[in-house]
C-alpha cells in the first residue's frame, strides 16, 4: 500500500489509517482494517477522492464537481480555430465579390457614362472602364434621394441619386478632377437581370425540372 492510498485512506476514515500506519500486519486489528479498506465501496470512495479535487473539513470529506484529470481549456486553440474561420469565411466573400464583378462587369462593358467635369465644364462620353478604375472602383462621393411608387396599393421606395461624382482624368485640365455623371440614374442597373429577365429564368428553371 502507497503512502498516497494511506493519505486518502486517513482523509477517508483516520481510524483506519491510524490501524494501517502502527499495528502489527498479523493483527486482528490490521487485518480489520485491511478487510473494511478492500470493500468494493470504499474503494469506490477512494477512486473517487483520487480523480477529484476535495478537501477534509469538520463535517467530512467535501468533493470538488471538476475531475482533477479534466483538461484546461486550450484557449490558443479556441482562438486559432476562430481566426481561422473569419478568415476562411473573408476568402469566401471576396471570391464571391469577384464573381459577381466580373459576372456584372461583362454586361457594363458596353455602358456608355456621360461625364460633365466640375472644373472646366466639358462634358463628353466615357466607358465603364475609364469611369470606374482603381481599387473599389476609384474616389466617389455621391447623395441618395428615395421616391415611392404604388404596387397593388402599397408603397415601395425607389432609390436614386441626387448627385454622383467620379474622380477621373479630364482631358481638358489634364489631370483627375471631379466629374458628375449626368445619367447614372439611367444606367446604374445595367450589368444587373431586370424583373423580366428574373421572371425568365425562374420559368426555364422550372420547366427544366419537369
């Protein structure tokens, strides 16, 4: 028997520990002892004190809820795992962001932007990949105004721009100014399917499933 097995033997029952520690081993006493010590339910308690915290008061043995061989919380790892998913989750969005750009990109590549700089005045027709250059599409700065329009008696708000401004190169003051892009309002919405063409699709989706 280990000094730890008497440790919790003497937190268990001091009597018993006491027996173990100072009687002969060929004693009725010690052999008492040994008997009550080898019962399937103390040991049971024993096994209990040897796989929780606990500690001895007055009243008797108090077991602690958290097993002492319970892992810590790694929390480097909670934290690794959880970088990790933002940025699994910023890669997923861009690559969709991509997508839709050049999905939409193609359809605007034909859009033709009537630019009036803000400078000189002139006004003049660019493409779309002179309008919007640059990193998200180059310097822009704009206001939005909203209109309501009735369907079937309810009203539905219907956003435009009061003003929209790109920085691009002028021509005429050769460098990037200003320019206000008088027909934004009537090509903003290229590149995306109207309601017609939505509709379209839902109805060749379905006939396709039949």
């Amino acid at each position: 028997m280990t000094e730890e097995d008497l440790k919790i033997i003497e937190d268990l029952a001091p009597y018993l520990a006491n027996t173990l520690r100072n009687e002969n081993p060929d004693s009725t006493a010690y052999k008492a002892a040994m008997k009550t010590v080898e019962s399937p339910e103390f040991q049971a308690r024993m096994d209990v004190l040897r796989t929780h915290e606990y500690t001895v008061t007055t009243q008797g043995v108090v077991i602690a809820d958290t097993p002492t061989n319970s892992e810590p919380t790694n929390w480097g790892a909670v934290i690794g795992i959880l970088l990790g998913s933002i940025a699994l989750l910023f890669v997923i969005i861009v690559l969709i962001l991509r997508l839709l750009i050049k999905v939409i990109g193609k359809r605007k590549k034909d859009t033709i932007y009537v630019c009036t700089c803000t400078k000189c005045k002139n006004t003049r027709e660019e493409k779309y990949e002179n309008v919007f250059k640059g990193l998200m599409g180059g310097m822009t700065r704009y206001s939005e105004k909203y209109k309501m329009k009735k369907s079937f008696g309810i009203g539905i708000g219907t956003a435009y721009f009061g003003h929209y401004q790109k920085k691009i190169y002028c021509p005429t003051c050769n460098k990037k100014t200003w320019h206000e892009i008088e027909n934004i309002n009537d090509v903003m919405y290229d590149g995306l399917p109207t309601l017609k063409e939505a509709r379209d699709r839902m109805f060749e989706k379905e006939m396709n499933k039949q």
